[in-house]
C-alpha cells in the first residue's frame, strides 16, 4: 500500500472519530438539558399534588361547614315546629 493511501485512511478514521466525539458532545448536552427539564417537571408535579392536596383539604372542610349548618337549620326547623 502506498503510504498516501494509508494517510488518507487515517485521516478519514481521524475525521469519523471528531465526528464521534462532537455527537457524544452534543447527546451529553442534551441528556443534561433532559435531565434538568425532568427535574422541573418532576417540582412541578410536586407542587401541583400539594395544591391539589390542600385544595380537596379546603373543599372537605368547606362540605363540614356546609353539613353542619344544614344540620342546625334542620334541627331549628324540626325545633320550630314542636
């Protein structure tokens, strides 16, 4: 083999190696960037469970307080009617 031959191949396999690393660069990056999104992603639903804790917390006392009056006006009323 003629030694132009053989240089060009390396510098073809040199070529497909930086090829290589730049997308190695490129996936890591991105994996970083997904990694980051889904950690926000996963505050936000976090957050959305709490919220939505606290709201059917409000709603059920809200049902107490609603319950409990009804049960004064019936006992008025049942009261009212002796």
């Amino acid at each position: 083999m003629d030694n132009d031959v053989i240089l060009s191949q390396f510098d073809a396999i040199d070529e497909k190696v930086e090829a290589l690393l730049a997308q190695c660069a490129n996936l890591k990056a991105a994996n970083t960037r997904l990694k980051s999104r889904i950690e926000i992603m996963e505050r936000e639903i976090r957050a959305k469970s709490e919220a939505e804790l606290k709201y059917n917390e409000k709603k059920e006392l809200i049902r107490e307080k609603i319950n409990h009056v009804i049960e004064r006006l019936n006992h008025y009323s049942e009261v009212e009617t002796l």
